[in-house]
C-alpha cells in the first residue's frame, strides 16, 4: 500500500490529494495538509473521488467500423489507426472537416497533443464534451475586457482580501473549500457580500473606493451562460483599479468536472453539439461516441502521469497511480502514434517532453516543466495584460 499525491479535478478549486493505492486499484484518498488552496480539506466529493471505478463503461481495445456500417473491436491498433487515416482521406477529399469527439477530463499533454494532431496532421476540428458552457462565455468575455483568458490573481488573494464580493451562493455547492475561505475572511475582519447580481455588485464596489483590495468570486456555470453578464462583471472589476493588485482578483469557478480551464488555454474552446465525429477517445463509453468511425481507449487522469490547470491558472503535476489496462494508452502517446503512421516524426516519448513543447507554444506557459511543476504545488501560468494597480 502506498500514497501518492495527485490534484482532484472535480471542480476548478484544484484541491491537492493522496490516493491509497495496491498499484493495481485505488482504495482511499486523504487530502494534503499544505496546500494552499485546499490547506488539509478536501469537499465530500472530494472524499469520494477515489470511488469512480465503472467497468461496464471502460473501453479497453479500439473499435473500428465495417464496411456494414458495424462497429466491430479492430484487431491491433495498427488496423485501427489505418482505418481511421483512409475514412479521415475519404472525408476530405469529399470536402467534410472531419470531427473528433474527446473528454473533458484530457489533461494539458493529451490537450495539446490532440489539437496538434488534428490541426496539423488530420485536418479535424476537436470538440469537447463536459466542456462547461458557462465556464468557456466566462473566460472569453475576461478574455475581451480584460485581456486575459483566465482568473485575475490567484485563489490565495481570499486569504489577503479586505473586501470580498461572492456573485450568489452558489459557492458553498461547487467549492466548499472556496466557501470556508470566504468564512474565513469574514472572521478575520474582511467585508464579505454575498450579491444576486450586476446592479448589486455595482452599488457595493460604489461604496467601497476606500477598500484596498478586492475579490470577486463568481460560479461561471450560473453567471457565464450570458457572456454580457460576465463582461459586465469584469468591467466592473477593472474600474476599480485593483485588479493585478495583493490582495485583489476576480475569479470564475469552473463547476463541471475535468481539466476545464486547461483545455481552453491548450485552444481546445469547442463543445461536442451533436456533430458526427471520425474519432472518438475516452476511459468510458458514452452514447455520443456511438456514431464515431474509430474508437480509441485512453488511459484515465489517475493512469498517466499529466498536468492539470485549475481556475486560477494553477498549473499541476499528478503522477500515474495505477496502470492502465494493457495496452491502453494515455491519449497524448496515442496522438503521437498516430502522426507517426501518418508520416509525422514526433519523437515524444514522455509526458515531460510534451509539456517542454506546449511550455514552448502555449501562451503564459513559457518557463513551466514537469520539473518545475514537482516543486511545492505547481505553479501559475503568466499573464501580461494586467500589471499590478494597472488597468488594461
Ligand atoms: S472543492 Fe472541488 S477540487 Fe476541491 S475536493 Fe471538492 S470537488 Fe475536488
């Protein structure tokens, strides 16, 4: 029996864990006690995050569909691979983008991998499924107003805030750890409001110009539907002035599990809305992954060693717990072999040696690696489009 340390990805909060593990299967979580955002705690859910076992659904071998029309397990990955490569031909030379369909719990290496593959080799469009709509109209209007696709500050501003605005209290359902935060500011002094809305949040940053610094908190899920409503938010954040400062920030929750604020930084930004994909990957079989041409299996987040960003850009390392089934891959190491086939000549052979690339390509990413994500508890992408006490 052994612990190992591992991020739980079942909200944005991005609390740190230890899973039990007999190397075979996981049996237990306990949280870990310095993190600073989760500090020791982890939700129920988090306590549960161990539990996720669903065999019926694993998918363990590809599947590739006959001439018939039947899906049908391919008999290697080779045969698969081929197969997805001629129906990818045939799409295009009839003039269809192909699509393909993955899960939104892909890490950062598997994200940027696939969005590589299929701009560069595949000529696909990806589309997401679980990808929070309300998450992804949150950062593309902070994005707008505030040049940033991602949280201003850090969750640890909560800790150093003298005033606090949280947008409903929906906080207490998607991050308990968020919400003892904000009960912890309050007991230390800090002026905490809950508000329903913009005209609410307008008249209390009115009456706040002394404060010297501010938090806003939002549940993206709720207020992101509409992406004005999120615009006028951070345009209200910005007026004060603050945003960039100790202290200070303005942060969108992301509510649906999976590495959600990753996945749009890696400029996967798309949702699965009923296209018939090519590809489909995934742990577990769902009912839109019927229609695909090739199916192929992928390790899941606690199988492979992999990053993943929380909604305050915190970016973290997760080691691999167990094995994945025998020859599952996680799906950045399929991605690659499936260039390779293709006639590409990725040579990566590590999670380490993907993440030095999109260290390279991704914006804010530049100076992070795996070696640097294993010291303490990860590190914060960089954002330039806010200096502190600055406004845009
Ligand atoms: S608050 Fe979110 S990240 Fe933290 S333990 Fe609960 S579900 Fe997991």
């Amino acid at each position: 029996m052994s612990y190992k340390a591992g991020v739980c990805v079942l909200c944005g909060t991005g609390c740190a864990h230890f899973l039990r593990t007999d190397g075979e299967r996981v049996t237990g979580v306990a949280p870990s006690l310095g993190h600073p955002v989760s500090e020791g705690k982890l939700c129920h859910r988090g306590w549960r995050s161990h539990r996720t076992e669903d065999r019926e659904r694993r998918i363990t071998a590809p599947l590739l569909r006959d001439r018939e029309g039947v899906l049908r397990p391919a008999s290697s990955y080779d045969e698969a691979i081929s197969g997805l490569l001629e129906r990818v031909a045939e799409l295009r030379k009839q003039g269809i983008v192909p699509g393909i369909l993955a899960p939104a719990s892909l890490s950062n290496e598997d994200g940027y991998l696939l969005g590589k593959l299929a701009r560069t080799v595949l000529g696909a469009r990806v589309f997401i499924e679980g990808l929070e709509p309300g998450y992804l109209e949150s950062l593309e209007a902070l994005h707008e107003i505030l040049g940033v696709r991602g949280a201003i500050g850090r969750f640890e501003e909560l800790d150093r805030c003298a005033c606090l605005l949280v947008l409903e209290n929906e906080l207490a359902r998607v991050s308990p750890i968020l919400e003892g935060k904000v009960r912890r500011a309050a007991k230390r002094g800090a002026r905490v409001v809950y508000v329903s809305g913009i005209p609410e949040l307008a008249d209390e940053l009115r009456r706040l110009p002394e404060a010297s610094s501010v938090a806003i908190v939002f549940v993206a899920e709720e207020f992101g539907r509409e992406r004005e409503t999120v615009r006028a938010i951070a345009q209200l954040a910005q007026r004060t002035g603050k945003m960039g400062r100790d202290g200070s920030g303005l942060f969108p929750l992301a509510a649906t599990p999976g590495n959600q604020q990753g996945l749009v930084d890696m400029g996967l930004r798309e949702r699965f809305a009923g296209t018939v994909p090519v590809l489909a990957l995934g742990a577990l079989w769902t009912p839109s992954m019927e229609q695909a041409e090739v199916i192929f299996p992928i390790a899941k987040s606690i199988e492979a060693e992999a990053s993943f960003t929380a909604s305050d850009r915190r970016v973290q390392l997760s080691p691999a717990k167990v094995r994945p089934p025998a020859g599952v891959l996680p799906a950045w190491r399929l991605c690659a072999e499936i260039a390779r086939k293709a006639g590409q000549g990725w040579s990566f052979e590590q999670a380490s040696g993907v993440f030095d690339e999109l260290a390279r390509e991704v914006p804010g990413y530049s100076g992070l690696s795996h070696a640097t994500l294993a010291r303490g508890f990860g590190a914060h992408w960089q954002h330039t489009a806010l200096r502190e006490g600055q406004t845009p």
